[in-house]
C-alpha cells in the first residue's frame, strides 16, 4: 500500500512539473490559468482600490516601458493582455503580476 501511495504522489508531481521561458523547469501546484486569474483579480483591486496617476507623461513612459519589455519576451508570452497602471504612490517601486498586469509607482519615477 504505502509503495503505491509513494508511486502516486511521485506521478503527481511529475504531472505539476512546469517550463519556464528559460528552459528551466519547476513544480507548478496552480496552472498558468488559475494564476493569470489571480493575477487579474488582484489587479482590478489595487486599480479600485489605490490611485492612479492621471499625469499623461508618466502614462506614456510607462507604455513604452512595458512595450520595450515584452518585445523581448518569447512569442507565447507576448500575446498576454498586458495592461500597466501608474499608481500614486511615492514608494520607488514597480511589480508585475502574472497575466500580463503591471504597476509603476509614481515614486519610481522620481527615483530613476
């Protein structure tokens, strides 16, 4: 009994494996999906929730940004929705979350 349990739990983490854009594979315990979806929602709570800047020059250079960004990535990455938001928030920072969301603070501007 407890060889066939170990076989299993061997099979099922095989069966999570995962490859990343880079060739290296990991254990993936969520799909791609569900984390885009979680990606997303988080997303559309931080834009309800913090402000976002309205300064179309910022806007602006953090579409750029983010187009140079992706350009780079491979070509089943570049067909993610992706969507960047500059939040008010004087903290030099900026994040990306899975689904193709990402954020720049006002403050990373000011730093960079």
């Amino acid at each position: 009994m407890n060889r066939t349990a170990l076989g299993l739990a061997a099979a099922a983490v095989l069966a999570a494996c995962a490859t990343n854009p880079s060739g290296r594979t990991y254990f993936a315990a969520v799909s791609d999906r569900e984390m885009n979806q979680m990606g997303q929602a988080a997303f559309e709570q931080m834009k309800g929730k913090d402000t976002l800047s309205t300064d179309p020059r910022l806007n602006r250079t953090a579409q750029c940004i983010v187009q140079a960004l992706v350009a780079e990535l491979p070509q089943e990455w570049r067909g993610l929705p992706w969507e960047v938001r500059v939040f008010e928030d004087d903290s030099p920072n900026a994040f990306a979350l899975p689904g193709g969301k990402m954020g720049i603070n006002t403050g990373m501007f000011r730093a960079a």
